[in-house]
C-alpha cells in the first residue's frame, strides 16, 4: 500500500508540471476567449447540424485543443496501465 501511495504522490507532483496538462490548459483558455468558436460550438449542440460541426473542426484552436485533450487521455491511458501494475504485483496488498 505504502507503493502505491508514495507512486500517486509522485504521480500528482508531475502531473503538476507536466506539459500535456498545461497545453490542455493553454488550449482549453484560448478556446474560451474565441467568443465566435464559442457561439459556433453553442450552435452546433443547440441544432447538431453537421455543416456546423464541420465548421467547427475546421477552426485551428478547437482542433489544437482536441489534440491536447487526447494527448491527455493517452496519458490517463499510461497511468492506469501502470497502477494496475503495480496493484497486481501485490503493491497495494495490506500484507506488504
């Protein structure tokens, strides 16, 4: 348990200064100061027209943000693998 523990601690320190989470931060900011890309996305979920949609993909930021937000995913992807790791190599066994 102790492990497991001490890998989150870890884990929440890089996290902090991880440049995937701050580019999605970044992103996410320049995203919701364009207030055109903004009204374009409130849109598109009011009607779900497709040529909205289309109109939004095309916008460069939005398509930024996409990216970081699936860099982020891959690294949420990376973080499980490794704590189901070390859960089922006993890190997180009481016993230990």
């Amino acid at each position: 348990m102790d492990q497991l523990i001490n890998y989150i601690d870890k884990l929440k320190l890089s996290l902090s200064n991880s440049k995937v989470i701050t580019n999605l931060v970044n992103c996410k900011k320049n995203v919701y100061k364009n207030k055109d890309l903004i009204e374009l996305v409130k849109k598109y979920n009011d009607t779900k027209d497709s040529k909205i949609r289309y109109e939004v993909y095309k916008n460069k930021e939005f398509m930024r943000y996409k990216q970081c937000e699936t860099d982020v995913n891959l690294l949420i992807m990376e973080i499980n693998n490794r704590l189901k790791i070390i859960s089922n190599s006993g890190g997180c066994n009481e016993s230990n």
